[in-house]
C-alpha cells in the first residue's frame, strides 16, 4: 500500500525557535498512527502543518502523491483531510445536528446528507441530544461529537490532536473502540495523545517526537522498551 | 426546540411588519407614508449589517458608505441620461456600483487578513475619508458628466422613479415600491441564510477557522457576503436619494455611521426581523423627537445604545422573542 501522507524535510520556526526541524515521515494508508513525545515537541504545530494551518517554513507535504505544501486549509479539507483540534472546535450555539450538518455537507450529496447525520449520531451516541445546542453536552459528548464532525466529511485521513483530554476511564476507552472502528472502516487515522494506556489501545505504529524531530519510530511494544524514549518521556509519565 | 420556536417568532413578526407595510398606505396619510419610506430605506441599510455583522461576525462600522455610494450613483446616472424610462436600470446599476465598491473594499479586507475589530476601524476610515473628499466638492469644476457633486450641500434635483416620461412614481407608489423591495430583500436573505452557503457563513460567524477545517473558502464567503451587504446598503442609499431627491456627504459621516449600529445593536443583531423592527420604532421615534423640536434625538439614541449594551445585550427585541419562546414552552401541557 502506498504512502498517503508523507512529510519531506519539514520544518518550522518561529523566531529562534523552531517548533519542527526537519521532519521526515510517511503513513501508509489505511494505518492508524499515534505520536507521542514530551511537551513542546512540536506534535500540534506538526497537525497545524499537515492541516494547513501553519505554512512550513521549508520541506515538502505530499497527501496522496500530490504536493499540498502551499494549499490552504480549505482547499487540503477538500482533498480528503480532516482534523480534530486541540482546542474543542464545535459550534457551541447550533445543535449537535447543524454542527455535523456544516461539517458535513460540502462533502456528501444533499440526498445523502440526512443519513449521514444521523448514521454520525448515533456512532457517537448522540442521537438523542441531536437538537441541543452543543454548548449544553457533557466534555466527553462535545468531544465526540467533533470527532463524528471530523468524520462526516469521510475523509482520507483523519487528524486527531488529543481526543480524549479531560475523559475519564470509560469515555477513553469508548473513543479508542470509536477510534479503532473508524480506522477499520478504511480511514487512516493520526492521533496525537498522552495517554499511553490509549496508545496501547489503539496503535498498530507509534512515533514519537523531541525538540521537533522524530525520536524514534516502532510499534507500542519497541517504543516502550526503547531506552532513549523511556528516558525523555515514557520514564516521566 | 427553543430555536425553532424562535424561528416561529421570527416568522410571525415578518408576517405581521409586511401587513403593517401593506397596510399603511390605507390607513395613515401621505405624509406619514412619505416619511416611512425614508424608513425603509435606512431599514435596508440595518438589514445590511445585521447579515455581515449578525449571521457572518464582520463587523462595519462604515456601511453607510455603500449607502451614499448608492445614492451619488443613482444621481449622477439619472442626472446625466435624464431618460425617466431608465430610472429602474439605474436604480439597479446603483445597487451593483455599491456592491462593486463592497466587493473592492472586501478583498482587501478579507485577502489581506483583516479580521475582528480591525474591520470596524478599516471601514469606519473608508467612509470618514469618502465623507470628507464628497464635501470638499462645491466648486463647479467637481462633476461628473452633468452631475454636479455639490460638496457639503450635497448632489440635488435626483429624479424619483418613473414608469415613463409622463408617469413618474408619487409618494404613495414609491413608498409601495420600498415596501417591496424590503419584504423582497428580507425573504432573500432568508432563503439564502436557510441554504449551504448561508448556514457556512453563520458557521463562520461562530468559529472562523473550524470552518475553514471543513472545506470553505472562508475568505470568498466573507467577500460575497460583504459584497451583497454592500448591494443592499446601496439599494437603501438609492430609495434614499430617490426619496429626497438629493444626497449629501453628511449620509456617510460619523453620526450617520453610527446610527445602523445603533438600530442594530439595539434591535439584536442575530436577527434580521429584530434588525428591521428596531430600525423602524427608532426611526420614527427620532422624527417625532426632532419635529417636536427636542435637539437630544442622537443623544437619546446614545442612551438607547448603552442601556442595551450593559443589559440586553442581545437586542431588545430578541430578548422579546426569547421570552415569548420560553413562555411558549412553560405554557405547553406535558405530555402523558
């Protein structure tokens, strides 16, 4: 299976300071990837190249073999990317309905469009809170219901920056099932998280990032018995 | 449910303005008709910023600018073909220079990254610098074709609309003609707020860069946006001048820029109807306080302002309709 994501050389600096130096990594379709590193290993400024948010301040992005390095954030959502923030990215004063409605609906046809909002409501259980405004759910069910507003684009890849910040046990491991499940459905999947217990979870590949540059690369049980990486991160967490 | 239920009001409050526009030719005189139009045409320019400002979230503070443009280009086409078979063309013609101004000032806003309050400050500027240039005008030598500008009096002698050369459009048919194009306008934007595009723009509103996460050109939607407000202002600007019969410099000024604002802000901004409903009670209240004599008409609106900032800041008029919504509800038998 080919690369369908790959970053050349990636770097980003702001000031002095680079955030991303130099970073060379390729996912294959299909793989459902976690990056993990310690604080300020440059992990979010690393989605917000990959998404466009950020222009890179040199090196190439290539999704599905194209160059997407100087395309806006609109025009790589269009190509097939799609990103859960950091930083909760609902529309708070819209249902839970209208928000997978504006997510959505560039993205499927009309006749499709009702289908798909409620096939998203009820994977991310939220069928019975489709019309309350989003700013009345729960952490965890504004959580998901940016991840189904991610997936109802049904996009290639799918970014995910921290998806289980503020959940507890539970909601983790129900948003790693969710998780696995949209991987298994043919999404390829990159997650940023913490949560090593989530990480173990769902990771077929895990890389991990330090000082804006790729550490180390392997599966869940190479990364953890990776001395280097037990030393910057693992040991601390 | 509540915002359905809103919605509702809103309907019923349409409902209820378009009869009272219907209406009011056959029940007050031509006079009071008369002044309406003149209300009509600033409710145009309310409407106008309560779509960029309310259901988008950029904020002009200089959307009188597209007013006055709107009005000088009626009056400079009019005063040069002096055709009154063309005053309709030029009316549109004049609603499209106002949306072309728009869309100019729009792209430099939009592409070149200006956001927020800055948009406020950017056409605020604009339109204290067109005000400005328009007044030192008066010499003869400033015209356009046969157009005279007029510097601080302002252009005058502006045509109303006419069907022909021998049938020009009285107060009444020309208060009915506004009445038309307000009910038109309204029902426009809210189909095309009830469509794609409109629900993207009031996705933008709420999160500009979440939206722009899921495909839309955000900074073309806000220009388009930007531009059909702009239209609209001018359409406003147009009736205006075609009411009057001239337009002055004064239209695009600091007072003038605050009155939409005003109307707006006091009315909320998150609704068209409630733009349109404040527009038109502080219209009429600010005539009947200026022709009674009393100099405190803007100073009074001032208050208005504040008193809505610091305790409905949602608009007076939506805090009704929010109300109305809630009883609605607590009134409504529970079920089994």
């Amino acid at each position: 299976m080919g690369h369908i994501l790959s970053l050349r050389n990636v770097s980003k600096r702001f000031g002095g300071l680079r955030a991303s130096d130099g970073i060379d990594l390729a996912l294959n379709a299909g793989e459902l990837r976690c990056i993990i590193g310690p604080n300020g290993a440059g992990k979010s400024t690393l989605f917000k190249l990959i998404m466009g948010q950020l222009a890179v301040s040199s090196g190439e992005i290539f999704f599905r073999e194209e160059n997407i390095t100087a395309l806006p954030m609109w025009r790589r959502a269009r190509r097939g990317l799609s990103i859960k923030m950091q930083v909760p990215g609902i529309y708070p004063d819209l249902s839970a309905r209208e928000n997978l409605r504006i997510a959505a609906q560039l993205h499927v046809s009309r006749a499709a469009l009702p289908e798909v909002i409620e096939r998203w409501l009820t994977r991310i259980g939220l069928l019975d809170a489709g019309e309350t405004p989003a700013r009345f759910l729960s952490h965890g069910q504004q959580q998901w219901l940016e991840i189904g507003m991610a997936l109802s684009a049904e996009p290639a890849l799918l970014l995910l920056d921290e998806p289980t910040a503020g959940m507890g046990p539970e909601e983790t491991r129900a948003t790693g099932e969710l998780v696995k499940s949209i991987n298994a459905d043919g999404t390829t999947v990159l997650v940023i998280e913490h949560d090593m217990e989530f990480v173990r979870q769902v990771a077929q590949r895990v890389t991990v990032l330090h000082y804006g540059r790729v550490f180390a690369e392997g599966s869940v049980a190479e990364i953890e018995q990776h001395e280097d990486v037990m030393r910057i991160y693992l040991g601390a967490v | 449910m509540a915002s359905r239920r809103f919605a509702t009001l809103e309907t019923i409050a349409f409902a209820v303005l378009a009869c009272a526009l219907v209406a009011a030719p056959f029940v007050v005189s031509a006079y009071q008709v008369s002044n309406l139009m003149s209300f009509l045409a600033f409710t145009l320019l309310s409407m106008s910023l309560a779509l960029i400002w309310g259901c988008v979230g950029i904020f002009s503070f200089g959307q009188v600018a597209f007013f006055g443009i709107g009005g000088y280009a009626y009056g400079i086409i009019m005063l040069n073909v002096q055709h009154p078979e063309f005053t309709f063309p030029a009316l549109l013609a004049a609603v499209l220079i106002a949306g072309g101004a728009a869309a100019l000032l729009g792209y430099f806003i939009f592409y070149g990254g200006v956001n927020d309050v800055f948009v406020g400050i950017t056409t605020l500027a604009v339109t204290l610098v067109i005000e400005t240039f328009m007044q030192q005008t008066a010499g003869s030598q400033w015209h356009v074709g046969q157009a005279q500008l007029g510097g601080y009096n302002g252009m005058t002698g502006i045509p109303p609309l006419a069907l022909s050369a021998t049938n020009t459009l009285g107060p009444v048919p020309l208060y009915v003609f506004a009445a038309v194009a307000v009910i038109a306008t309204y029902l426009l934007l809210r189909f095309l707020l009830a469509s794609r595009w409109g629900r993207g723009l009031r996705a933008i509103e709420q999160h500009r860069e979440r939206t722009e996460s899921f495909g839309y050109d955000v900074r073309l939607m806000q220009l388009g946006a930007f531009a059909l407000a702009g239209c609209i202002a001018g359409l406003g600007g147009a009736l205006y001048a075609i009411w009057g019969g001239y337009i002055t410099p004064s239209t695009m000024g600091l007072s003038a820029a605050a009155l939409p604002v005003i109307m707006v802000a006091a009315g909320g901004r998150s609704s068209l109807i409630a733009a349109m409903i404040s527009t038109l009670l502080l219209q009429y209240f600010s005539q009947s306080l200026s022709s009674s004599g009393s100099q405190y008409a803007l100073v009074i609106l001032g208050v208005v302002l504040v008193v809505v900032v610091v305790f409905v800041p949602d608009g007076f008029v939506v805090a009704l309709f929010r109300l109305a919504a809630r009883i609605g509800a607590s009134s409504k038998p529970v079920k089994g």
